[in-house]
C-alpha cells in the first residue's frame, strides 16, 4: 500500500466521519450496593466512521463472538484507544471491546475499534 492509499483512508474520515468523544476510564469499581462508579479523564473530541453491525456477521460458527452492536474506523494516529475505555456517539455509550489495527506494506492505514452498548 502507498502513502497515496493511506492518506485516501485519512481523507474519507474527514470528509465523511462522524464526531465522536473517547474517555480514558481511570477507574471502573462497583459500590457496596453494586452500582457502577466509574472515572474519566482525557476526553478528546474526533472524527470516525461509524457503522453498525451487520447481523449476519455474529453468525460465527467458532470461537468468542462479543456482542459488539458498533464498528469506528480511525486514522492510524489515533491514540487514546485501549480495550475499556469508552467512545460516546450521538449520546450514547460504547465500552471499547476488540482494536484492531489495519496494515499493509508494514505501515497502518486504520484502526477498527469495536464497541459494546454500555
């Protein structure tokens, strides 16, 4: 892959993603009553595509199928994204569950983050 295919992934994002908020989670416990108390830090607001799940793809016959209902694509820069934390689109809460890193040719050209409704 060419630094030209890379930066076409970098302008899609731009000029057609959507705005989206990731939190650190710097602390994630449960009261003696068992409500979740849960800290943020470092929100910074960013671009991703979004894309829901197609149904058609939980229909994995082996291994660990998570119940991840979103897909955001980010640019390869991107950093602030570990499984736990959480990204926030149209208000509404996802727990990061599975990154994966697309590459080609040795270099990054997006990261696919998969979110859980929290």
């Amino acid at each position: 892959m060419s630094i030209l295919d890379t930066q076409i992934w970098i302008n899609s994002i731009d000029e057609f993603g959507e705005s989206v908020t990731v939190r650190t989670v710097t602390d994630d416990s449960f009261s003696k009553w068992g409500d979740a108390n849960e800290s943020t830090s470092n929100e910074s607001s960013i671009k991703a595509i979004v894309e829901d799940f197609n149904p058609e793809e939980d229909k994995e016959t082996e291994g660990i199928v998570t119940n991840a209902t979103k897909r955001f694509f980010f640019k390869p820069d991107q950093s602030n994204l570990t499984e736990g934390n959480r990204v926030v689109h149209n208000s509404i809460t996802y727990e990061i569950v599975r990154i994966i890193t697309r590459e080609q040719a040795g270099s990054d050209f997006l990261i696919e983050v998969w979110g859980e409704k929290v």
